[in-house]
C-alpha cells in the first residue's frame, strides 16, 4: 500500500507539472487577452482580439515558423533516408554510428554560435573564400544567416534533427528486418527501386510518424536558434511572442498573452494529434 500511495503521490505531481501548470499559464493567457488578469486588466474587452485582424505580424510568423519546420524536418527525413536505404553497410560501421552522436550532446545555442561562426559574412567561410578570390569583398558573399528565408536556421536545425532521424531509421530498419523483405521482393521479380519505394520509405515513415510530429513541433516552437540565426523580421512564433512580452511598453502585454493563447493552444492541438498517431500505429 505505502509504494502504491507514492506512486498515486508521483504520478499526481507529474500530471500537475506536465498539464496542470500549462493548462494554468493557458488560462491566464487567455484571460490577460481579455483584459481580465495582468497589469493592465480593467474589465472585459474584446478588443485585442478584434485587432487581430488588422495584424499580420502573427499569422506572418506562424507561416515563417511553419515554413522553417517543414523545410528543416523534411531535409533530415530525406537525408536519413538516404542513408539508411542507401548506405547500410556504412551505418554497420561502429565509427560512422558513433559519430551520429555527436551533434546529439551539442546544444541548440552551441549550434546556432557554430553556425554563425561559419556561415555568416564576417565568418570563416566568408574570409577563406575571400583569401582565394572567390569573392571580392566581405558583403559579395551569400546570406546564409540572419537572412529572409531563415537558410540558416533550417541548417542548425538539420545538424541537430538528422543524425537523430537517421539512427531512428536505422533501429526501425533493422526491428523490422528490412533486408529479409528486401531480398523477398528481389526474388519475386521486383527491382531495388520498387522496394524502396514501395516497402522500406512508407513502412519506415509509419513507424516514425509521431516521432516526426514531434520534430515537427519542437522546431516550430523553437527559440534558442531562431534568436540567434534569424532576423528581426520576420520572426518565429516563439521570439515574436518574447520580443512582445519584454518590451518596456505595457500595452503590448494583452496582444502578447493572446499571441501565446493561439500558439499554444494549436502545438497543444498538435499534441493532441501525435498521441492519437500513436494510438494507431501501435494497433498496425
């Protein structure tokens, strides 16, 4: 009875950290963007919420935050991919697997520094170019960082994801003895090409999907990489709602809890999905 009691007590206080306070942060949230908590609460207003509309600096980040994902988690599925369907006998090799751990111990904001180091016009790549008269001057070379289409974010982000994704793979790869379905499938007549395509990429996304979501998710939500490799504007999700909540003026608060609000409640949507995805493929 007591370990029973402690587990109850462990699992209690698990589910008030992991929902409890989020669903609180939830409500105040939506309640500051109603003009019923925070600083600057005076009653109930809709009006935050009528200028949404007129506001395009969120919905532009939500499709900057989305494009920046897709494009990251779609690379490093297509690389890892490639890898595993390709390279087998290379991924067998302990050395070759073991560096697949390396970018896995580095932090986000180690990776961001790195990138920045290489990538940017003042960085190592900029100068060595320079030196070999690739380039005529500093600001001829390419904008990898801090630029438009967020390059060097989903670069950072595909440093981290892939070698991840790849021995994801590769464990799924091997559990569902790939190569025996392989050789089946060359017996009966049908071509490397026809497997891969039509065996090993949608059995392997399908195991993976809710590991993919998630990915997904986490690069959407993302701050660490974005702050340091992205620019001003546009911005991602995650900075854009920062930015506003740690401005001096405190009239942005209300917009800010309401831009929190939205986003958190549709990654907890998307949540709510990757744990239905996850029901289904454990009953396939």
């Amino acid at each position: 009875m007591p370990v029973k009691r402690e587990s109850t007590l462990l699992l209690g206080l698990y589910g008030l950290l992991v929902v409890g306070l989020p669903l609180a942060g939830l409500g105040y949230a939506l309640l500051g963007s109603l003009g019923l908590a925070g600083p600057l609460a005076a009653g109930f207003t809709g009006r935050y919420w009528r200028a949404l509309g007129s506001d395009s600096g969120l919905p532009y980040a939500a499709l900057y935050s989305v494009w920046c994902a897709v494009a990251s988690v779609s690379i490093s599925v297509a690389l890892a991919l490639l890898l595993v369907l390709r390279a087998q006998p290379t991924l067998r090799r302990p050395a070759f697997s073991s560096l697949l751990y390396v970018p896995l111990l580095m932090p986000a904001l180690v990776v961001g520094f790195y990138l920045f180091q290489l990538l940017s016009r003042a960085g190592w790549l900029s100068r060595i170019s320079f030196q070999l008269g690739l380039t005529s001057n500093l600001a001829a070379f390419p904008e990898l960082v801090q630029d438009g289409a967020g390059v060097g974010i989903i670069l950072a982000h595909v440093l981290l994801s892939f070698p991840f994704l790849t021995l994801l793979f590769q464990a799924i790869y091997q559990e569902t003895r790939l190569d025996e379905y392989r050789q089946l499938t060359l017996t009966l007549g049908a071509s490397v090409g026809q497997f891969r395509r039509r065996v090993a990429v949608p059995l392997l996304l399908r195991r993976a999907a809710p590991t993919l979501l998630l990915s997904f998710i986490a690069t959407l939500g993302a701050y660490d990489i974005p702050l340091l490799l992205g620019r001003p504007y546009p911005q991602m999700l995650s900075v854009y709602i920062t930015t506003r909540l740690q401005r001096f003026d405190l009239a942005d608060l209300p917009a800010a809890y309401l831009a929190g609000f939205l986003v958190a409640g549709g990654l907890l949507g998307l949540i709510a999905l990757l744990l239905r995805l996850t029901r289904q493929v454990r009953l396939l």
